[in-house]
C-alpha cells in the first residue's frame, strides 16, 4: 500500500503498491489509523473500520492492520446516544501509513490542536491522509488541503470553501485522490474512496472482491450533482442584501443580468460582487443561474409544460442556453431529468386528493437504472452533514479549480502527488448562452427510492 495512493498495482496482485513519497522508517504502509472525535455520525466513522478492520485473508482479499485512534480524550459520543472508547490515543498515529478522518462535528469549531499537529507531522513523514465527507474540516484546519482541489458532503461545500477560501472545493465530486491528500463526499462516497484506496494499493480485483463482499458497487458512475440541493444562507436574512436577493428570486422569469441586481442594491458591479462572495460564497452570476436551473427542474418536475417554456419561465435566452446550463451543471438533459425525477400527478377527485400536479410520490419507475446518466447506487445523504446542523449556508460553491486541467471523469479525480499549488484567484462564473465556465452551481430536489419489486414463491 503506497503511501501516497498513486502508483496502484495491476489487477490481481497482491503486492503493496509502490510509494511515491518515502514514509519515514516508524510508519508501516500496511497500519490504517481512523482518527475519531466525539460528537461525529456512527455510520461514517463504522465505513473506515468495515473496510480496513476485518480480516478477510481467508478470500484473498488483502490485509490492513487498523489502529483506531481518539483525537480527544474521551468516552467518544456518536448519533443514537452510543459512546466509544478507542484502543488507541494520538500517539498510534505515529505508526500508520495511512490516516483516516472519516467526520467532524461542526464546521464552526475548530479540532484540537494536538491532533491537527499529529496529522501534519503524519502527512510530513509520507503518510497518506484521507477525509472521508465532514473529515475534510479537519484536513483543512490542518492545512494539508491548502492550494489544492478537494470535496465534501456538497451540504457543506459552500461553508467549507467560505470558512477555507485558499482551498478549491469542486461539489460534483463523490471523491478526489490529490495523491497524498484524499477527500470523499458524504456517507456513501466515503465506501467509494475506501475502494478506490484498495484498487490503488492491490488493484482492481481486489476492490471487486471487496464490493461484492460488501455489496455495494465497485465503481458509481455519476457525481454529486443529482443529489444536490441549493438555497440561500440563513444570515443573509440580516444582510442588505437581503432584499435584492428576495427580488431575484421572486422574478426569475424575467431576463435580467447582475448589472441590474448590482443597480438595486445601489452598487457598483464590482462592490456588489464582492459582497455577495463574501456572504454566500458564490458569484452573482454563477448563483442566478443556479437559481434558474432549480426553477426548471421544479416545472419539469410538477408541470407538463416543454422545455421551451421552462425555459421561458426560468428567464433563460433560449432553450439552447437552459439545455447547456442543465446538462452541465446535472450532468443530464431536461428531458432526461423530467422522465426519471417525475412526479405522479394525481387525477382530480382521485385516491390522494388535490388538484391536479400535486406532488404525491415519486416517478422513478423505470427510467432509473435503464440507461439513464443518473446515478442509482445508493445515493450521498446527509449523514455525517447531520451532526453540522440544518442551518448551515447551502449555496452555491465556488466550484471546480480554474487550473486548466482536462475536465475530470465525473465521479472521481485523482493525479499524481506534487508540490501544493496556490489556489487560483479567478473564479469565473459560467456564461448565459451555455457555455461551459469554471465555476459550477449545482441544484437538486430530493429523490425518492427506486420502488422494490418482490417476487413470492407459491408453496403448496
């Protein structure tokens, strides 16, 4: 197992993958250490132990010595009102190749110091250091996701890149290997970037076997984006701008740019969007067309309206510009999206109620998981988020690192270690005709499971 995640081994092998940077003589590149703080979700900090914990020799699956570590002394409470007692303090960390963070309590609080330095120190001596959903907090107080790419739960995407602005927070992601550094969207992608650990230590046999003991897909297909849901944050509430904002929003059928929300708040364009970064974290721009792009899916979602006249209501130029935003930003056509996030419209005077385009249920049907681009294994819930609290701003992030890399395969990114870049200043925010910027919003309702089919045998 490198140290680092790079240099994965071909299919099959059962050798430890070559480290591109040298742990020091004390570390083992076979030692997992999961480093646990109290007040973090049950399930996101059991993922970690489940892949790294179980010896599963027995089938050839590779072996991990796991160290669970407390970072704070405790008993450790978790969600349910359960506590933990963990085997190992601070110092088992001296030991580990690997150091997993697998959640953090709350993005206003700052994580010990003494175990921010125990992952410095580790991530000097050529440790590999991994954040699994809310962990990525503590990887960025620790400044070890400085000048580089990283992801979380997208709930907290937003706060992660306002509280840490040197850092490029990209939400589409479910995971990004920055080599030495590794960072997971919420819940269920931390099961994809433990995989992706395994694949890049023992190859891809090795993951296989793996997922299908734990029965969950190998690889997902897909990002974040469907599973994304963005507003406004609560503070702004007390903002002048407040009330621009609320206008915005009120008239988003009409064709207006940010020259004129700048002219209502009797700004310049240039004060006016720096404000407005500095309360959501997000450009003007790049938040009215997230804004737009959610008041489509709402009609494709509810209304029989076509794609032209959603287009119309949502103030976009032209279908043409709805299809490139939407497509971008959801990863799917509106057409797409209408057929698999549906909603049943009862009949009138019908079983449920109400008048026609009532929402009573989802329409998942068969569209899912029948070609459709949308991700359908499982999907990225709140989990960890939970502990964070509902009140926290869900706005539209910063979006992807502007460093004029090739665009990523959706769902993951990884690249070889090198030194930390600086973070790039120009954030510039995608355009209205559709073309593709920098900068992404995203923008999702809930989704409602595939229904079960179940099949029983008759007996005599």
């Amino acid at each position: 197992m490198g140290a680092t995640g790079s240099g994965s081994l071909a299919s099959g092998s059962t050798g430890l993958a070559t480290a591109s940077r040298k742990l020091s003589g004390r570390r083992r590149p076979e030692i997992v250490a999961v480093l646990l703080f109290s007040g973090g979700p049950i399930f996101e900090s059991s993922i970690p132990l489940s892949v790294f914990g179980i010896d599963r020799q027995d089938t050839g699956l590779p072996h991990y010595r796991l160290l669970v570590c407390a970072g704070e002394n405790g008993p450790l409470a978790t969600t349910g009102g359960l506590t933990m007692t963990a085997p190992y303090g601070l110092d088992g960390l001296a030991r580990a190749g690997t150091v997993v963070v697998p959640a953090w309590r709350s993005a206003g609080q700052t994580p010990p110091a003494e175990a921010l330095a125990a992952l410095r120190k580790a991530h000097a001596e050529g440790a590999r250091i991994i954040g699994l959903c809310t962990g990525a907090f503590v990887l960025a107080a620790a400044g070890l996701l400085d000048g580089r790419p990283a992801t979380t739960h997208w709930m907290y995407a937003p706060t992660l890149a306002k509280r840490y602005p040197q850092i490029q927070v990209d939400p589409r992601e479910l995971f990004i290997d920055e080599g030495d550094v590794l960072t997971s969207a919420g819940t269920a992608a931390g099961i994809d970037l433990c995989l992706h650990v395994v694949r890049t230590d023992h190859g891809a046999e090795a993951a296989a076997t793996l997922a299908r003991r734990l029965v969950v897909p190998v690889r997902r297909s897909g990002g974040q984006a469907p599973y994304v849901d963005r507003s406004l944050p609560e503070e702004i509430g007390n903002d002048p701008l407040a009330e621009v904002v609320t206008w915005a929003l009120d008239n988003l059928s009409k064709q207006f740019d940010v020259e004129v929300l700048a002219a209502r708040a009797y700004m310049s364009r240039r004060t006016f969007d720096r404000r407005f970064r500095s309360l959501t974290g997000s450009a003007p721009l790049q938040w009215l067309i997230s804004q737009r792009v959610l008041q489509a899916q709402r009609l494709l979602e509810t209304t029989e309206l076509s794609v032209d006249e959603v287009a119309r209501r949502c103030g976009f130029r032209s279908p043409v510009a709805l299809r490139g935003h939407f497509r971008r930003q959801l990863g799917v056509s509106p057409a797409v999206y209408r057929s698999t996030f549906r909603a049943k419209r009862p009949e009138p005077g019908g079983p449920g109620g109400g008048a026609v385009g009532g929402n009573t249920g989802s329409g998942l049907g068969s569209a899912v998981g029948t070609g459709s681009a949308v991700p359908t294994q499982g999907t990225t819930g709140s989990g960890g988020g939970e502990a964070f609290g509902s009140s926290l701003p869900t706005v539209p992030p910063q979006g992807s690192p502007g460093r004029g890399r090739p665009t990523p395969r959706v769902g993951s990114r990884s690249r070889q270690p090198g030194p930390s870049r600086p973070a790039s200043a120009d954030h510039s925010s995608p355009t209205e005709d559709g073309r593709p910027g920098p900068a992404q919003a995203l923008s999702h309702p809930e989704s409602a499971p595939t229904p079960l089919r179940r099949r029983g045998a008759e007996r005599r």
